[in-house]
C-alpha cells in the first residue's frame, strides 16, 4: 500500500519478479488518476493482479525476450556441466581430491537433446546445441514446427526414450 501512495502521480510503473502489485496497491495508485501503464521487466505477470489493472484502465505489459538467451546460455552450460562433472570435479578437488579418473564425462558433440517445448527458449536452446554438433529432437504441444527441419520432432514418449539430455521449457 506504500507503494501504492507513491504511485499517485505516477503515469507508468516498471518492476521487476521481486515486486507484487495487488488490488491494494492498485486501488491506491487509481487515486491519483494518472497511472496508465505496468511493465514487467521479465516474462511472467504472475506478481501483477492483471485482470483488476485492466479493470481499472491501466495496461500490463511485460518484455518476454529479455531473459531469453540468458536462460538458453544457462541451459547449454548446464548441459555441459553436467556432461563434464565440472560442479563435483571442483568441489572434490577444492577438498583435496584428484578423482581424474572417476569423473571422465563425455562430449556433448553428437548426442541428442531432448526438448520439451519449443517456444522462445526451447529454440535458441535448439540453435545453440545444433551449433554445438548436438542432435536436437524436441516435442511441443503445438505439434511439429515445420520451418526448423533441422531438429526432428517427436511424441513426448519418444524425446523421454531417446534423449541423452532432456530440458523442459
């Protein structure tokens, strides 16, 4: 509600997930009359009572390719992580340990992602595994997309049997 009495001569708020924008605040912001806009900077309206903003005139926005290639980068170094045992291989070897042998790891050049969803993220993670020289199999509830002939689709069963890493976006 705080924020709420400083938003009374405000026109357009911008926030990022940490901040949650109830009925309260909004009902708070309106008595200024002058608050037309909220702009989530990230991709989820989750923390914005939307329906009741609308209600009241102001517009909810968000920006849902800002995080895109950050989470996509996230994932490829996940993938490679996990394929190298980098995280264990360091915390083994700050204790002490030169487990060489046991953590070999495998390349991850010629294996197969598995995607499951193929929306913003799903395709730049597809791009950038397909650079890699990985496989990218992916399913999607939309069905197969036809322009991204590089990547195969499959039934939901079939990425889950086939895929020697598995993401879900």
């Amino acid at each position: 509600i705080e924020l709420g009495e400083k938003l009374k001569d405000k026109d357009i708020l911008v926030i990022r997930s940490k901040n949650v924008i109830t009925k309260e605040i909004i009902d708070k912001a309106c008595e200024g009359n002058t608050l037309k806009l909220i702009i989530r900077s990230g991709v989820g309206l989750d923390n914005i009572d939307v329906e009741y903003a609308n209600k009241k005139g102001i517009r909810v926005l968000n920006t849902p390719n800002a995080s895109t290639r950050s989470v996509a980068e996230l994932t490829i170094g996940q993938i490679i992580t996990l394929s190298r045992f980098i995280n264990i291989s360091n915390l083994t070897m700050r204790d002490g340990q030169w487990n060489k042998s046991k953590y070999v790891g495998t390349e991850i050049h010629g294996k197969t992602l598995g995607i499951i969803g193929l929306g913003r993220i799903g395709k730049t993670v597809a791009q950038m595994a397909h650079n890699l020289g990985m496989k990218v199999i992916y399913y999607d509830i939309l069905g197969e997309m036809k322009t991204y002939k590089e990547y195969t689709y499959c039934t939901f069963e079939e990425v889950l049997k086939n895929a020697d890493f598995l993401t879900i976006h």
